[in-house]
C-alpha cells in the first residue's frame, strides 16, 4: 500500500511539473483541411484546475477552447462562435513545440498546426 502511494505521489507531481510547461504563450503555423491555404496567429493556454482554457487569435478571429493533457498528448475541444465546434489533437516535442492535427465537426479531412513557445506574444 505504501509503495502504491508513493507511485501515485509520483505521478501527481509529473504531472504537475509538466502542466507548469504546457501552460503559455505560443506562436502557431497552420494549414486547413484538405489543403487548403495556410496560416499564421497564436495561442494561449492557461492551467484551469485539472483541464486548460486555450485561446487561439488567427486573422483577426477568436476560437476558445478547453484541453485535456495525458502524457505527451494534448486534447482540445474548441468552437468559434457562431461555428461548428471541433477537435484537435497535439503531441509535444522534446523542444516544447506542440504538433498536431485538427478539424471541425463533420469534417472528412484534417488541417495541422504546429504550435511554437513564445513569450513576446
């Protein structure tokens, strides 16, 4: 039982140094699905208990959304208002970047993001 506790203190503690690094300011790269046209903004994540609040501002648009990390795997649903809500599915690198594929519901095609740490945004 102690042993148990202890790998579970372990964990936790994993995890939440890792949270410490997910959360901040991003530059991102992007293309839409099936190809078509590519683009450029930023994202910001903020730790809110156990999930995280992401923002993400692209031409002058705001998609918000709330994400689920597990180990290297970061999940987000998002929608931007008045728009289909959507997925979108990261892994990061060893660098920090955050790499990834999205698309909007009832879509058969995927767009892809790569996410950059930035803290002049």
């Amino acid at each position: 039982m102690k042993a148990l506790l202890t790998a579970m203190a372990v964990l936790a503690l994993s995890t939440v140094a890792f949270a410490q690094d997910i959360a901040g300011r991003y530059s991102l790269e992007g293309g839409n699905p099936g190809s078509s046209g590519r683009y450029g903004g930023e994202v910001e994540v903020t730790a809110s208990g156990d999930t995280y609040q992401v923002i993400w501002r692209i031409g002058g648009q705001t998609q918000e959304g709330t994400g689920v990390l597990v180990g290297e795997v970061f999940s987000v649903a998002w929608q931007q208002k008045g728009a289909a809500p959507g997925i979108a599915v990261y892994e990061r690198g060893g660098d920090g970047t955050l790499s990834g594929v999205w698309a909007p519901m009832g879509s058969s095609a995927l767009g892809i993001e790569v996410w950059t740490p930035d803290g002049g945004i």
